[in-house]
C-alpha cells in the first residue's frame, strides 16, 4: 500500500502537546501520533454506527417482538 503524504497546519498548542507524547514515548513521530489519532477517531465512528443499529433493532423488536428469535431453546 502507497502512502501519500498530506501537510497540515495546527495550531501551536496541538502541536507542544504531541511533541510531549512523543517525548514521554506515547508516540514514535508526530506522524505515527496523528495516524494513531485517525485511526481512533475512525474505530469511535463504527462504534457509534453499531451502536445507532443496535438502537434500531432494539426499536424494531419491541414493536414486533414476534420476530425475535430466542437465544435458548425452551424444554
């Protein structure tokens, strides 16, 4: 996979506060800090689509709870 490289401008206290990542070892680079905070916005997001389907089906089932399939096999 190619990587392509983008510039970005952020203000200075952004900028003090990864380089204090870096510096504590959180990060390698700023780079590797503004990829992995991409990245977790990223996960947040399916998170947040899962649970907006999860809300869904909950509605859905409680208006047709007909449709629910049990988890256990009742005897």
């Amino acid at each position: 996979m190619a990587l392509t490289q983008v510039q970005l401008r952020l203000p200075p206290r952004m900028i003090e506060e990864i380089d204090r990542w870096v510096e504590e070892g959180r990060f390698k680079s700023r780079s590797d800090a503004i990829k992995t905070i991409i990245s977790l916005f990223e996960d947040r997001e399916k998170t947040r689509e899962f649970l907006a389907m999860l809300n869904t089906r909950s509605e859905e089932a409680e208006e047709h709870p007909e449709t629910l399939i049990p988890l256990e096999e009742s005897e």
